[in-house]
C-alpha cells in the first residue's frame, strides 16, 4: 500500500531476467535531481530500495534479491546490485558494475565501469573500483585507495590509505602506501621489505 511519504512506486512494466522479475520504478515526488514522474531503473520489490533519503536507481540498473540501496547511494547506468549486497551513504554503482553477494559499497565510495565487488567484501570512504578489477573474498578497499585495471583484490587483503592497485595484480595481503603498484613485483617487493620490517620490531621490543 502507497503511503504519503513514499517518493517512488513499482509500475506494471517489467522484465524477466536471470535473477527473476524486476520493475520498473518511477518517482511520486520531486526529491535530488529526479523530478515526479520520472522513471527509474528496475528493481524486483520495494525492499530493494528505501523510500527514505534520496537513494535512486537509474536507467537501465537493476537491484534485485534481497540486496538493498539506501541513504543517498545512487545505482545508475547498466549496473547490477543483488543477493544480499548493500549500496548505502552516498556510494555509486554505475556503468556495467556489479555488487552482489554479502558485499557493501558505502561512505563516498564509487564502483563502475566493468569492476566487480561480491562475497564479503567493502568498498568505503573515497575509494574508486573500476575499469574491469574485482574486488572479492573479505577484501577491503578504504580511504582514498583506487583499485583498477584488471586488479584482484581478495581473501583478507585490505588497500587503504593513498594506494593504487592496478594492472594485472592479485592482491592478497594489506596495502597502504602513497605508491602505485601497476606491477605483481611491486606488491611482492613491498610485502617482503614490510615482513622484514615486522621481524626487527619484534627483536627491538624483546
């Protein structure tokens, strides 16, 4: 049932796709930059995204399953948010992304072109995931970290701080420096001089 305060509905136009069917939304209210009457992307239920804040879907981008936009986060382009993914604060999924699995995009962060982040991963702060990197596992990307390229950032590997991951790394372990590794060697070189590190602090504090 509409209530009052609700700034979209769900219209009778809608979509079989793989992940089941979705409709098309379309504004009841002006709020943002969207104006009453305007359709929307397409979602599969309400609970896919809030009635509350100004969070929209755009174009062609589809939320589905129980995955949720909410806040002032925005999804636009031909992206895809799904499973029990979440796309809160004033984050962005845009272009052919997707975020799905129990991933989080959140703060100001902004994950597009063809990148993917899925599994238990989070993309927050001013972190950019783009171009085609994937970003997976427990992996976190934070701060003012860009992560792009064709990068893979997975199981417990954290890149924070000013760093950039890109080119064709695989990344497993944490990240944080104002350098950019466009390189594998550069991330192998950077972890053995960080281990050496840690085994003459450890001899310094005993």
């Amino acid at each position: 049932m509409k209530k009052e305060t609700d700034k979209y509905e769900l219209t009778s136009r809608k979509k079989d796709t793989w992940l089941g069917v979705l409709f098309q939304i379309r504004a009841l209210i002006d709020f943002k930059n969207v104006k009453k009457g305007e359709l929307g992307g397409w979602i599969s239920k309400e609970e896919n995204l809030s009635q509350d804040g100004v969070s929209w879907v755009y174009g062609n981008a589809r939320v589905s399953g129980d995955a949720w936009v909410y806040g002032d986060a925005w999804v636009s382009g031909d992206a895809w948010v799904y499973g029990d993914a979440r796309v809160y604060g004033s984050a962005r999924v845009s272009g052919d992304a997707w975020v799905y699995g129990n991933a989080r995009v959140y703060g100001d962060a902004w994950v597009y072109g063809d990148a993917r982040v899925y599994g238990n991963a989070r993309v927050s702060g001013d972190a950019w995931v783009y171009g085609d990197a994937w970003v997976y596992g427990d992996a976190w990307v934070y701060g003012d970290a860009k992560v792009y390229g064709d990068a893979k950032v997975y199981g417990d590997a954290k890149v924070y701080g000013d760093a950039w991951v890109s080119g064709n790394i695989k990344l497993t372990t944490i990240l944080c420096s104002r350098f950019n590794f466009e390189f594998q060697n550069q991330v192998e070189l950077w972890n053995k001089y960080e281990q050496e590190f840690e085994i003459e602090c450890k001899k310094v504090s005993r």
